[in-house]
C-alpha cells in the first residue's frame, strides 16, 4: 500500500476538503453534530487553558470551531502538506489574533517530537486533537503503537490528553457509497496519488489508464481503495519498467471501521485508563476523551 501521507499534497489536501462536504460522506456531519451538541461538556471534561496539538490539521477548521470553548492557551498545527498548512494558518490568525499558533510540516505518524520553541505557552498540559476517521487509516497494531505513542507524550508532559473521533462500522452500501460517491471526488483524491508518485519517484503513471475502485471487507472491518488498471500498460518507476495487466489493482489505501467498544479496548491496551465517550444517535460515529489516570 501507499503511505496515506502520499495523498495530502497541495491538491490532495484540497480534494479531500471537498470529501467532506459530500452528501455520501457523511462521518464529517456526524462530529460536526456531536461537537454541536456535546461542546460544553466536552470542554467541561478537557478543562479550558490547554496547549492544543492537531494532528493533520488540515485546514484547521475542526479545531477552530472548537477555540471558543476549549479557550486553548495556544495551538500548534501539524500537517503533512505544508503550502496547505501555510495558508490555513494565515487565514487563522486573521480570525484569532491573540491566539499563539504554530505550524510544522512533519509526519506526524513517525514522530511526535516537536520543538519546544513550538510549544507555547511552557507549561500548559497539551490537548492531542485526532478528530474524522483517519485514525482509521492505522492497521490494529499500528493504530495500538501510535496511541502508545501519544500515551507516552502525555506522561512525558504531564496532564496531557487526547481527543479522537472514529468512525464505527455501519452498513456496508454506506460505507461503499462513503468512499465512491456520485461526483467522482474520491476517485480523483485516489487517482491524485498516481500524480504525487510521478513527482517523487520519478514514474510516468497516466491517470487515464487507471480507474478508482473501493469496497469493505466486512471480515477485515476495513474499506479498502485500490487503482484497477483499465487496460494493459507500461510503467517507468524510475529506472525500472512495470508492466500491468488490464484489471490489475494497486491497494493504495485502508481505512478501518470499529466498533465503539472495540476502540475503547484499543485505547486501554494503547495504555489510557480513563475514558469518556460520546456517540451520534447513529451509531455510527463517536469521539473519545482519552486520558492516563
């Protein structure tokens, strides 16, 4: 598979801003609705002050629909695409003035390391934001390491807590649907990959050629996207040549679906003992508080 980090350049970034907004997708209005509805006390259960440290920021616009009730004491964004981060942050300062922010272009899935220059004001316990789904691009075990990861940062600096969505197992045509909707913007966020791997690599991969395909496997508890190559042809990856056949399928992403009790089990092993939770009355989304003690 693609490490999910390769879809968020520039045009990814934008490309998945606009999955949000569609009718299909609709986990980003399920936490919408519960951030609505649950706002206050999930300020009252995070305590307001925090320094708050959003993972994939994006546009940053989750997190700033948060800032009038967390109050937070600073916020510090982290991103894989730092033009995308760099023009949300502008248009975020303009907004928040008084506010300490921060930006850091890093994968944030190998390291949390940042620097302390970033992490202001000195002091104040941090606030891991991990809101939509994309906890669900994490295999089990890797999903486990990277909670213990932030597991450790809170014992680290102490008072430390983590806020996280998830998206829970639903029916399977609306999880389909989720992930090939009518407009084709999925599609284009998948294909868009092809473009990022012929920068990089470099490879002269024809987005024309190939055509985006996504389904869940019930039994894995996962959606799964993949590249079906539309007809047979011919690749340069750099100095080698690959050749596909047609129907061929490249497994570019994973994003798994659990079960509201199945994350909470992940969270403990991961090593955080105290838990809160809200879920929409679908049941098909929850956020959880996640903290050591």
């Amino acid at each position: 598979m693609i490490p999910p980090k390769y879809f968020y350049d520039d045009l990814g970034s934008r490309l998945f801003a606009a999955i949000c907004c569609l009718p299909e997708y609709a986990l980003t209005r399920s936490e919408a609705r519960l951030f609505a509805e649950h706002g206050s006390d999930i300020a009252r259960a995070t305590g307001t002050g925090r320094l708050m440290v959003d993972l994939g920021a994006g546009d940053c616009g989750k997190a700033a629909g948060l800032f009038p009730l967390l109050d937070p004491a600073g916020y510090v964004a982290l991103d894989i695409s730092a033009d995308f981060l760099r023009d949300a942050l502008e248009r975020l300062r303009r907004r928040f003035p008084a506010l300490p922010m921060a930006g850091v272009a890093i994968d944030f899935t190998r390291s949390l390391d940042l620097p302390e220059s970033l992490l202001t004001p000195a002091g104040a316990p941090r606030l891991w934001f991990y809101p939509g789904s994309s906890i669900g691009n994490f295999a089990p075990d890797a999903a486990r390491e990277f909670l213990a990861r932030i597991a450790r940062a809170c014992i680290d600096a102490p008072g430390g807590a983590l806020l996280i969505g998830v998206d829970l197992v639903k029916d399977k045509a609306v999880l389909d649907a989720a992930y090939d909707d009518a407009l084709g913007v999925t599609a284009a966020f998948n294909l868009n990959v092809l473009n990022v791997v012929n920068r990089l690599l470099p490879a002269d991969f024809d987005v024309a050629d190939w055509r985006h395909v996504a389904f869940f496997d019930a039994a894995a508890s996962r959606i799964e996207m993949h590249l079906e190559a539309r007809r047979e042809v011919t690749v340069r990856l750099d100095k080698l040549t690959r050749q596909f056949a047609a129907g061929a399928r490249i497994h570019t992403e994973d994003s798994y679906k659990w079960t509201a009790a199945g994350f909470a089990a992940l969270l403990n092993e991961a090593g955080f003992a105290k838990l809160k939770q809200w879920q929409d009355a679908d049941g098909g989304f929850a956020l959880f508080l996640a903290e050591l003690v």
